[in-house]
C-alpha cells in the first residue's frame, strides 16, 4: 500500500465530546453505522475539548490482516484497552509484548499442544453430563433455563477443574464473581474521555479493587500450595509451577498472570460461542435436526471423545457460525506505532487502531446475507474461497490465541452431548449485548429444554 496524507473520514458526533457517548451507549452499533456510512477506514474523535482523541476503526479483512498479522513493532499493545486489561488481570500471554511475550510463550507453547489438550476431553465430558443431569427438573417442569448462565458455570468448571484439580471447588466462585467487576470496569475506563484515579474511593473504584484483590488472594495461596507440595498432579497450575526453559522457570506473579489470562479465555469466550449457539438453534429447527443426527451417527449413546472431533463437522460449522454472529473477542486494538497507511488512508505515529470482528463478521461484501444464521457458510469448501482475515474469533497473526484447539474441543464436546439429551427452544427472539472485554449478554438467554433420553 501505497502511503497518501489522505485523511480518513468519520462522524463528527457531539460538539463537545465527539462520539464519546455514542461508543459508551452502543459501540457495536456505531462501529456498524460508521462502516456503512464512511466505508472500512473510520476516524472517530471522542472525548471534551481539551482530552480529546482520535483513534481508527478498520474492517476490510486485508486492513485486520495489516494490523494483527504484521510484525509486532508495527501494530503494539500499548493502547487505553490494554493497559485497563493489564491491571485487573495482570500482563499475561494475552497482554505482553516484546521478550516478555516470546519467553511466556516459550513456557507456555508445551502446555498446549493437540495431543495435551485431547486428554482433557474426558474431563470437559464429565462436566456436560453433570451439566445436562442437572438439567432435568428443568426440563420435567417445562420451566426455561438461561443458558448464559449454565454455559458460563459449565466451561469454568472445566477450565478451574483443569486448571487447579481438587482446588476448582474453592476458586470458581471467586472467579464467577469477580471478572464481571473487573470486565465492565476495564471497558468503561478503556472509552471514558476522562478517567478518575484508581485511588479515588469512587464505588466503581472500591468494586474493582475488592475484585481484583480476591481472585489474586485466591490464585497466590493456590500457586504457593502447589510450590510447597510434596507431590503435584498433572493439572494446568501444577505444570505451570513445573515448567522450564534454559533452566529457568516463572516466578508467582507470572503463573499468576496466566492462570489469570486462562481463565479469561478458557472459560469467558467458550461461554458465549455455546450460549449463542445453543440460542441460535433453539430459532433453527432444521439446523438443530441436521446437528442431532449427525451426533447420533457419531456417537449413538456414547460420550465423545477427542478421536470424534473431526467427525463432528457440522457441529463444528454450528459454533463457527455462532461465532461469527457473536464474536466473542469482538474489538481488538493496537497502536500503529510508526503509523501506516490503509486503504489509502493516512494513519498517523502512534495512532490507536481497531478492528471488529463484530464488523467484519457481516461485511457484505465477504457475506451473503450477513445477519442470517447458515452454519453451511464454513464448508470446507466455502471457507477455502473466503477471505483468510473476514473471519478471526480468536485474532490472527503470531498473537492468534494459543487456546483455539482447547476453546474448540470442550465447545464441541459440551454441544454434542447436550443435544444428545435434549432438543432445544429458545424463548426469546433477541438477546441484548454488553460489549464488556468479551460480548456478554446483557440478559437472560432462556430456553425451554425438551428431553430426548435418560441424562442419568
């Protein structure tokens, strides 16, 4: 590309704080009206006269490419989201830059490798079926579930289970609890035009602070069990604490900045990709139909397995549509640190860059129909004339999350068996949307649950 002193267009918004409120009050739908109005490359200004910054939101599939995918001292996490993201979770593999990002990863590649996670399938397995067994006074009394809040419960048991072993009982609902806190607070600071000092004893403050202290209280006493036990299993934690490179090994505050980071993504985003599937199919009886069978002729009665992933293709294509819809990562930002120019567009030094996949996920230009639910979308065949970047749940890039294999697999596990035991309706047609670090539901998500078999 080409560099031009061409300055990218965008809304004005308010005469004394620029879009300030409009990305407070509904960010997804801003950035959606922007595109349609100003094209791929919007320059929004927000903030009071005085505070006032400028940042640029790029949707084309080749900008996301330039952005995520380019060398990491072009496009830094140095930016607002981040720096919130670094206090209330710490500078884990998901924040850090530079040497410290290439030794966590050194550390932390092993740990995640197909054949490691595939034995973990069991455990994923074993918390569906508690899941669907608890179900079943639900079902009997017809009364709807909301299934935002089952999907949240079920992927942190298994990543907590995963992560701390026999300790998942005593940190689960700390974490429940508190990365809501820290999640809406982060966000809120990320877009406020003026941000209050963290000392200030503001309510949001102390809220925060309690948060933030608990799950680190929390992690700290786990992490020194772990390094004083005579002998240590072959959970997440103990192999972290385990874990060497070059002789060296990480420090507490490091494993606790991971454990931080794993819980966020290995419970969080894998939440939202199954509630909206779950939501998605309780709206599509055919796609819920071709789904169940393809279950059936996997599996018959049986629990599945690692060995059945690839051959749950369509139930796959069902959470990557999911995705699609309702990224769970859906804002990701960087700043352009020697500046670039995208689609002709000037984007000066040190210039803050978003992406959405939110956006990009209903470009028209890569997607029929956008808004419309068609799991058929990823075919093997029609993902491989797609563009590689219209589609990024979990980024792109050397900074693409380590964790996609363990997301997918206790996706697909926990919808496989779920449909093994019931059909599903949903009661609600739209579901409102907090943009929060991931994208949560702003409500319930209920669905009535009809059995199809025994869930003993």
């Amino acid at each position: 590309m080409i560099r031009s002193a061409t300055v990218a267009p965008g809304p004005r918004g308010a005469p004394l704080i620029g879009s300030a409120l409009d990305l407070q009050r509904d960010v997804l739908g801003t950035y959606e009206r922007a595109r349609r109005a100003y094209g791929d490359v919007v320059r929004f200004v927000a903030g009071p006269p005085g505070l006032r910054a400028a940042f640029y939101a790029v949707f084309h599939p080749d900008a996301v490419r330039r952005v995520l995918a380019t060398e990491a001292d072009s496009y830094r996490k140095d930016n607002r989201f981040y720096e919130e993201v670094r206090w209330a979770l710490g500078d884990g593999l998901l924040n850090s830059q530079d040497e410290r990002w290439l030794r966590q990863r050194r550390f932390i590649q092993p740990l995640f490798t197909r054949r490691r996670i595939a034995g973990y399938a069991h455990s994923m397995a074993d918390e569906a079926l508690d899941l669907v067994s608890r179900w079943q006074p639900h079902a009997s009394a017809g009364e709807p579930v909301d299934v935002h809040t089952e999907m949240s419960r079920l992927t942190l048991r298994v990543v907590g289970r995963l992560l701390f072993g026999a300790d998942v009982e005593r940190a689960v609902p700390v974490v429940a609890y508190a990365f809501p806190v820290l999640g809406e607070y982060s966000r809120r600071r990320a877009f406020a035009p003026m941000r209050l000092p963290r000392g200030l004893p503001t309510p949001a403050n102390r809220r925060a602070r309690a948060a933030q202290r608990d799950v680190y209280a929390i992690c700290d006493e786990l992490i020194a069990r772990r390094r004083t036990a005579p002998g240590r299993g072959d959970d997440l934690l103990s192999l972290l604490v385990d874990a060497r490179e070059d002789g060296e090994r990480l420090d507490d505050a490091e494993i606790r900045d991971q454990v931080l980071i794993f819980l966020l993504a290995g419970h969080d985003t894998t939440a939202i990709a199954l509630t909206f599937a779950l939501h998605l199919l309780g709206h599509n009886r055919d796609a819920q139909r071709r789904l169940r069978d393809e279950v059936d002729g996997v599996l018959g009665d049986r629990t599945p397995t690692a060995e059945d992933f690839e051959a749950l293709a369509y139930t796959t294509m069902v959470l990557k549509e999911a995705m699609r819809l309702y990224p769970p990562a859906w804002g990701l930002g960087r700043r352009a640190a020697g500046g670039d120019c995208i689609d002709g567009r000037d984007i000066p030094p040190g210039s803050d860059v978003v992406v959405s996949a939110w956006v990009t996920h209903r470009h028209p230009a890569f997607w029929d129909h956008p808004d419309r639910f068609d799991p058929e979308r990823f075919s093997p065949e029609r993902e491989a004339g797609r563009h590689r970047h219209a589609y990024f749940p979990f980024g792109a890039g050397p900074r693409a999350c380590i964790g996609q294999y363990f997301s997918m697999l206790e996706a697909v596990t926990a919808l496989a068996v779920i449909v093994q035991h019931y059909e599903l309706a949903s009661t609600t047609e739209h579901v409102p949307l907090a943009p929060r670090i991931t994208l949560h539901p702003a409500a319930p998500v209920p669905c009535i649950l009809t059995p199809r078999r025994s869930a003993g």
